[in-house]
C-alpha cells in the first residue's frame, strides 16, 4: 500500500581517545555518496554513548573507526552492549589498524567484516550493501 | 487503511506493544517505520495518536551555523535539571544527487547521549524543500504520543523560505548570528515572518547589538509603529530608545497580540540561555490563555487531515491500471494534437472519481 523508500542508516562512531577521524569522515562521506543516511557523532565516543545512538537512531550499521589498537576491548564491548540494549540485528562493522589475528578473533565473536588500511571505500560501501539484502528488517 | 482492531501485521503490532509499554527501541523502531513510510504506517500512527497531543513542541530555525544545535542541546541539558522528559529531532539535508545524508547535529548533544530521559533522532530531508523532513510531523506526533514533556526541533539551516515548521511547532525560535544581514534582510518576507521568539546567537560578535535593533525596528513597522519611538538622526540616547520600544511592545500584550521577544545568546557558554527558556515559556502561558493553541493545534489536525487524503489519492492515481493504460495509450494522441495533457488528466480523474 505504501511506496516505501528504505534507506540505509549507518552510524560512523569514533570511540576512546584517539583524534585521528580522516578516516571516519573519509567513509562517511563514501557512504553518504552510496545514498546511505549517515549519522556521525564526532570523536571520542564512549561505548555506551555509541550504543544509545545507534538505538535512538535505529541505525541498520554501526561502523567504528580504531586507530589506537583497542579494538579488541572496544568491539566486543560495542558488540555486548548493543546486544543488551535488544538491538543485536544491528551490523558491527568498522576499520582500522587491526591484525588479520585480531580480525579472525573478532569474527568469532560475531563481529563483521573489518577493513585495513588501503580498503577501498567501495569495499565497505559494498559489504554494508550486501549485508542489508539479507538482513532488511520490518 | 484498515483501522479494524487486528488490523496491523504481526509485526507492527509488536512495535506497538512495545511502543505503549515505553519501549526505547520501539519508539525508534516506530519512527523508522514512518519514516519510510513502510506497509501499514498510517495505521501503526492511528493506533498511536489516541492520546494527545499534549507536548509542548518548540522549533529552532535559521541559517547555517548559526548554532541551532547547540542552542538545542543547552535547552534540553536546562530542561533535564527540572527532570522533563525532552525528545529532539535534528533534520539535515539529504542529497539531491546520491539521496545518501550526513546527519551530524549530534556532534553538538554529545552530553545528552546517554541521558535516558533524552531521547535524539536525527532525520534526513529525503527531497522535502520545506526545511523539515517529509514526515517529520508525523515523528513529532510520534514522540507526544510516547509521552515526553517537551520536543524540541531543530531545521535544516534555512534561507528565507523554508518555513515548514510553522505547521509543526506550537513556538517558533528563529536563530540568527550578526552576520545574518542588516535591516532590510530584516524587513523582508518569509523568515523573518514567522518568528514566536528571535534569538540573535553569537551575540559576543561585532554586529550583535546592531542586529537585534535592527530586528526589533522591523518589528515595530509590522505593528504600525513606525517612527513612532525611533529617532531618525545619530546621538540618540540608546537605552532610552529601547526602553520605549519595550513599553510600545507592553500595548500589544494589553490588546491580546504577542509581543515578540529579541534575545541575544551565546549558545556554547549558554549565556542568554535562561532568559530565552523564559521567552518559551511565558509563549506557552499566552498560547493557552489566548486560545491559539487550540486553534494551531485544530489547524494542524486539518492539514494532516488534507495531507493524508492528498498523499492517499496521489496513491490510487498512480498505482490504478485503468489510469496507467489510459495514459499511455493517450501519449501517441497528446503528440498529434487529437489529446491535451488537460483533457487525458480529466478522463482518468473521471474515472477514478465514478
């Protein structure tokens, strides 16, 4: 009956104490470009403020930006919190300086697909797209 | 529109559930749901509005930067400290090129994030000129319905025209900076119209004082008052000039009018800050006592009204096969003259409206 337009809605978070965001504007901007709705909420993030942004904004992605090698407290911890918060069909995904170890570990921990460094942003932009395809939710 | 009991799918009624029982993710869930505008919304908001509208809804507008979200997010922390429950919808502007948007009004309410009683939703144009979202109004009535004390929104930056939150706000804050312009872009149509309450933010540069004179001096030739307290020549006595404007300003209350207010802030101090909440609040008293929130809010119930018959016809126009195939069966007798878009228009609203 009605003639809906589904967008994706992707937060681009910034957790803990590292200031580098070239990255996360750089993929925000990507991603606003592939018609996605970015909600970016600036630098310096705790996990719990990502978590409530992502549930007021019912975000379908949460992608984060790790640069300070925290990744494998600040993923998981994202990750658990969104669970708690009963939004657990949300997409954890990010980047940063994360060993292909660290990604292996990650993704047993029901974390997505993380990107290196020299990703292009088509790569991400894809993933999120083919991840939508299969998880569009009511 | 099915608006039988058992009428929303499994789904939605779930939201809904969720949604009465003062459910966070239900509340987001909802305003995605409207948002898109997916299968059964309208429905989902008919169960929805059964309460309300009780919200004081307040709107903040003005030009890029002029620091709209920032005055939003001291409102709101100010509010907090009297324990309201306060809702914020920030809107940007979507793409006209990828249709992708970069909402990023949170930046300025990081503080808020984690407040339960704050809940933020930033939306997106989605091609909407008016300077909210297509379906920011239905949101608004979203969040009354869920029962926060106070909604704040919070345009795009506007130039002169975007005047959509008139429709949706009960009191409209227009935010200008000192750069915003001089006395003639203060007289002008549109914006400068639709002002509850003016805020010159940025009020610790050049040019603030200027511009709130300026504001006010236009607002005196609205009320007809022209000249009347104002010296047309240098070396007036400035405090003596603006005290009189006040007491011209005091006739219009006596006569039942709202005299608006021009107040000067510094939003990332929250200087002003108390004295514009004040201005909120004593329009919120004269709205009640005057009988125009009743009249905004039977306004606002006849525009939804017409909006969803129009956006329903709209529908039925276009997804109707008998209108589909008349048309295109015409396009060949539009272009040798026999047709005019006129009189194919008029056989398919013929036969729609049968």
């Amino acid at each position: 009956m009605s003639e809906s337009i589904r967008k994706i809605r992707v937060l681009v978070a910034k957790p803990g104490l590292d200031g580098h965001d070239r990255g996360a504007k750089v993929i925000a901007a990507a991603f606003r470009d592939a018609g996605f709705e970015v909600i970016y909420t600036g630098l310096h993030q705790t996990p719990e403020m990502i978590v409530s942004a992502a549930v007021q904004e019912d975000v379908d992605v949460v992608a984060m930006s790790v640069l300070s090698g925290a990744h494998l407290t600040l993923f998981p911890r994202v990750k658990a919190l969104l669970d708690d918060a009963g939004a657990d069909h949300v997409l954890l995904t990010g980047g940063g300086i994360i060993s292909e170890d660290d990604m292996a570990a990650l993704d047993e921990q029901g974390i997505g697909k993380l990107f290196g460094p020299g990703t292009p942003t088509t790569a991400a932009i894809d993933y999120i797209r083919e991840w939508f395809s299969t998880h569009e939710a009511v | 529109m099915s608006h039988e009991a058992g009428g929303l799918s499994p789904a939605l009624s779930s939201v809904l559930e969720r949604f009465l029982s003062g459910e966070v993710t239900a509340l987001a869930r909802a305003i995605s749901i409207v948002e898109d505008e997916r299968d059964g919304f309208e429905d989902l908001l008919h169960r929805v509005l059964t309460v309300g509208p009780s919200t004081c809804r307040v709107g903040f507008t003005g030009p890029p930067g002029a620091g709209k979200s920032t005055l939003v997010a001291g409102a709101a922390a100010s509010y907090r400290e009297h324990d309201e429950r306060i809702g914020v919808i920030a809107v940007d502007p979507t793409s006209p090129y990828s249709g992708g948007a970069l909402l990023g009004d949170r930046i300025r309410m990081n503080d808020l994030t984690t407040d339960p009683g704050i809940f933020i939703r930033s939306m997106a144009t989605r091609g909407s000129l008016g300077g909210l979202a297509t379906t920011t109004k239905e949101v608004l009535d979203l969040m009354d319905a869920f029962g926060f004390d106070r909604v704040l929104v919070e345009t795009v930056g506007v130039g002169q025209t975007e005047l959509a939150i008139t429709a949706a706000a009960d009191t409209v804050i227009v935010v200008l900076v000192p750069e915003s312009g001089d006395a003639i872009q203060a007289m002008k149509a549109g914006l400068m119209e639709i002002a509850d309450i003016f805020v010159v933010n940025k009020a610790d540069r050049p040019g603030a004082d200027r511009l709130a004179k300026q504001i006010r001096q236009a607002l005196h030739l609205k009320a007809g008052h022209a000249l009347k307290d104002i010296p047309a020549h240098h070396g007036v006595d400035l405090s003596n000039a603006l005290r009189k404007e006040r007491t011209t300003d005091a006739e219009a209350v006596e006569q039942g009018g709202w005299s608006i207010p021009v107040l000067s802030t510094v939003a990332h101090s929250g200087e002003g800050l108390p004295k514009l909440l004040e201005a909120v609040e004593a329009h919120r008293a004269w709205l009640q006592a005057s009988g125009q929130l009743e009249a905004c809010r039977r306004a606002r119930a006849r525009n939804r009204v017409q909006d969803v018959v129009e956006r329903e016809m709209r529908r039925v126009a276009r997804r109707s096969e008998f209108a589909t195939e008349l048309l295109e069966s015409a396009l060949d007798d539009i272009a040798e003259r026999v047709e005019t878009p006129y009189s194919v228009a008029r056989r398919i609203l013929d036969g729609l409206l049968r």
